[in-house]
C-alpha cells in the first residue's frame, strides 16, 4: 500500500475509479463549498509545539467509550448511499470496523439493511437516525437496531431540510439514477466499478424497504423523502431516549447551547459536526465550535468530533481540542473507491500510524497529553 500513503492519495485514486456523479455525490459540499473547505483549512491551522529528548516512548492510541474498549480513537462515520459510491460498500466498511476494532456508524439511508450490516460489524456497529415522522416507523427502526446488535444510537439533528449540493444537480446525481447515454457512458468508463455494481445489484435502501408495499428505488426514495428528517424536536429526542435502552448520541451539534438541552434530553453524548460542509454553506468549521461545547458539557459525557478530518494529524487536533472520539467519513469511502474492500481498511491504517507518529514527534505517550503540546496562540 505504499503507493497511496495519505487519503488523499487516496482520495485522487477514488476520482478516477468512479463514475463522475459518484465521486460528485461523495466529494461536493453545498453551495461555494466554502464550508467543506473551511473544516479543511481550520483544521490546517492547529499546531503543535514538539516536546523532545524524553527517551524511548510507547504511546497508546487505546481508547474506551461507553463501556466498550476501541483499538483507537478513530471511528466509520455515516454515509448515506454508500452503494453509489461504491457498491457493497456498508458490507466492507462493516468488516473493517469488525477487523480493525473501531466504531462504524450505519446509515438509516445505507444500502444494506441493519441486520445484515449490524452482523457484519461483530458487536462495533452503532445506529444513525434520520428521524421518522411516524412514531410505529421509529419504533421498528429503533427495535430493528437494538436487535441487530449495534450498541449506540445516533440521532443526527443537522439536516433539518435537504440542501441545495448545487454540484450533485450538475452531475445528475439522481435516486434512483436515470438511465440513459450519459450514465451508461460513465459507468462504462469506470469498469471496476461497473463490474462491482453487476455483482452486487443497483443500490437501493433495503432497510427501509420493508416499509412500502414495493420494494422499487423509485418507492423508496419517494417515502425517505416523505418520511425522514424535519420533525426533530427536544420532545422528539426524549421519546427517542425513552425507547433506546443503550448510549444515545446526538451528531451535527455546534451550538453549545444545544449540547447542553442535549445532555438535558438524556444524550449520553454529542458529536459536533457541520454535516462535512454538505448542508450549510455559512456554517461555522467544526473544529471552530468544539472547544465551546467541550467547555459547556465535556465533563459530563463525551464531545466527538467529525467533519474535515483527513490524516491522523487532523485526528490529533481534534483531540488536543478536547474531542473523546474522532469519526470520518470521506476518507474511509475514498479509500473504498480506490481500493475496494481493501481500501476502507489501508484509510484506517492511514489514519491510525499518522495518529501514532503525531504523539512521537510530540512526545505523548497518551491522547490526553495532546492538549498540552498545542503551540501558544493556536486556541
């Protein structure tokens, strides 16, 4: 795997590999995406001041939440569609998460049903809620998780309305996708993908297929559009906690105001994040609200962090900025589209030796001495 050691080597490789409305689904932010490209250069701007001539050191990047012991602070977030991208890709990342010892966070609109992937992960697989409307609906989906094995639910609350993505228009990226010359002509410039997409099938959300009377993309895509998202509330969030017995998570909080009536709703966790850029385009970068909402509930449940996060060094800042848990979600599916299977697995290791060689350089044997290496005037 030398020849692709960063993400974004692996992110170059992917846009090569997948059709053009893929790699636009997967890529795009909303808007001038200025938004994506701030979570990228705030991060960027996060220095270190190196503490050196401490001997031979072992840093552990060993890390436990919620009872359950991870091999690093490094976790799969959700992806919506992920097939598009590249087909049989929740089963993969399900089986890397299993493999590697790390938290995967399935979509409610993945392309494989909970069961199956929940199966796949062996015990490292957490839920994410796009909230229904219907409460016997959220029930079932909340009852199905529990009974497929995953050990955390996460309530995304950042995607109140659809956005805009004006890139995702350009390129068609339609579901179900419209066949014609044009898609025909990308898949079949793309023929890895292609011949994944024949052995897998056309991607459809089959978790949620056992809602409608037929299980067509067309149906499916209709009722996610008529049935998910833009009914979350406090009140919502506390009917939730009533009817998950497990840790519950709340992801896309930047305000600490909301993590705090978070915390109130009964959240035994929050995971700040702007939605990677894709929802607003004026949105603050992530990594610009975390040290408010640490500050406001950090000792009292786990603040994580998503959004930007591109190298183990990405993950290192967001810890030094009191993040307990980090979760990316381009740079495991670019490591997908570029590899295949293999791929979601090198993106980890990407991520986790560059983790490791941060603490050398800067002397940490453990995660919690990050912040103190952080350089005067960067916070």
């Amino acid at each position: 795997m030398d020849k692709y050691p960063s993400i974004a080597d692996l992110q170059r490789r992917a846009k090569w590999r997948i059709p053009h409305f893929a790699w636009e689904y997967l890529d795009s932010g909303t808007g001038a995406e200025q938004a994506r490209d701030r979570n990228l250069a705030a991060l960027g701007d996060i220095t270190f001041l190196p503490q050196l001539l401490k001997g031979e050191i072992s840093p552990s990047l060993a890390t436990s939440l919620f009872g359950v012991s991870y091999s690093a602070p490094i976790g799969i977030a959700p992806v919506g569609l992920t097939g598009m991208i590249w087909p049989g890709a929740d089963e993969a990342l399900a089986r890397t998460a299993a493999d590697k010892h790390i938290p995967y966070v399935v979509s409610t609109v993945a392309t494989v049903e909970p069961e199956v992937a929940g199966a796949a992960a062996k015990g490292m697989g957490w839920f994410q809620l796009y909230p229904p409307r219907d409460e016997s609906l959220r029930a079932d989906l909340i009852q199905r998780a529990a009974d497929s094995g995953f050990t955390a639910l996460v309530v995304t609350a950042d995607v109140p309305a659809a956005s805009r993505r004006e890139r995702q228009r350009k390129a068609q990226v339609r579901v179900p996708p419209k066949i014609g010359p044009l898609l025909v002509a990308r898949a079949a410039a793309r023929p890895m993908w292609s011949i994944e997409l024949l052995r897998h099938g056309m991607p459809r959300f089959r978790g949620l297929e056992k809602y409608i009377d037929r299980a067509s993309m067309a149906k499916t895509a209709g009722f996610v559009g008529a049935s998910l998202g833009g009914s979350l509330s406090w009140q919502y969030l506390e009917e939730v906690r009533d009817l998950w017995d497990g840790p519950l998570v709340v992801k896309g909080i930047l305000d600490p105001d909301d993590a705090e009536r978070s915390v109130e709703a009964g959240a035994d966790g929050v995971i700040v994040s702007n939605h990677g850029g894709r929802q607003l385009d004026g949105s603050a970068a992530s990594i610009e609200a975390l040290p408010a909402v640490v500050a406001r509930i950090g000792s009292r449940v786990p603040v994580m962090f998503d959004s930007g996060v591109r190298s183990g060094l990405d993950v290192a800042r967001a810890i030094s900025y009191g993040a307990s848990f980090v979760f990316c979600g381009r740079a495991f599916m670019f490591g997908l589209a570029a590899l295949g299977q293999p791929g979601s697995s090198h993106a980890f290791d990407i991520l986790s030796e560059d983790l490791l060689n941060v603490m050398h350089q800067t002397g940490c044997e453990s995660l919690d001495q990050l912040a103190e290496r952080l350089a005067p005037g960067t916070r």
